[in-house]
C-alpha cells in the first residue's frame, strides 16, 4: 500500500511536478491549491508526508504547519517546506523537517521523498 502525500501549493505548475515527483517515490499524491481547503483535508486525514508552500490563498503555511504540530495525530508526518522566500524558510527549520527554497530539482524533492518513504 503507497503512503499517502499532500502537495499543498497553490501554483498548479508546481503542483504538478511535485506530484510527479512523490508518485516517483511511491507515493500516493492529493494536491491541494488552498489553504483552507488543506486545513479542511487535515482534518480528515493523516498523510505521511506534507509537502507545504508558505504563501496559499485564504490560510497562510505557517498557521497549517502551526495546526500540524500542535496535533499527536502528525507525529509521524515529514513536513518539508517548500518556498521562494529562504529568510521565511529560516524561520521555520526547527518546525519542519526540511525546508527548501525554490527553484527545486525534480530529483531532489524525488530522492528525499523515497528516503523519507524508506524511514
């Protein structure tokens, strides 16, 4: 069974490599344009791994990455923070377990997913 993975980014382009990209890695892939939207699925769900912008429409990256770890549910959810803004992405590197600043390779969000999917 694949282990399920959130894109949660609101450029569709991107949205759509980085889900190539973990479906490489055996993922199964939701991609998610909103952060409203995403709030709602993490409510529902549990994913494995959250591949998560900082700037969505209506609710920010940082408030969703608040919501993730404040909750036990996520204690085995990799977090891997994707954004242009590398002082933002700063901020954020005890919260995440990873943060990279774009432009990203193709195979280097593949690699780390699959070592991430191994662990």
């Amino acid at each position: 069974m694949k282990e399920l993975a959130f894109i949660i980014e609101d450029d569709k382009d991107l949205s759509y490599i980085f889900a190539s990209a973990l479906e490489q890695a055996n993922y199964e892939v939701e991609a998610i344009l909103d952060g409203l939207a995403a709030k709602k699925r993490l409510e529902e769900t549990t994913p494995h791994m959250v591949i998560l912008d900082m700037h969505l429409p209506s609710i920010s990256g940082a408030d969703l990455l608040t919501q993730i770890r404040k909750d036990a549910r996520f204690t085995d959810t990799s977090v891997i923070i994707i954004t242009a803004d590398a002082r933002m992405g700063e901020a954020f590197t005890d919260a995440a377990d990873f943060v990279l600043v774009k432009p990203i390779a193709f195979t280097q969000l593949r690699d780390l997913a699959a070592r991430l999917h191994k662990a």
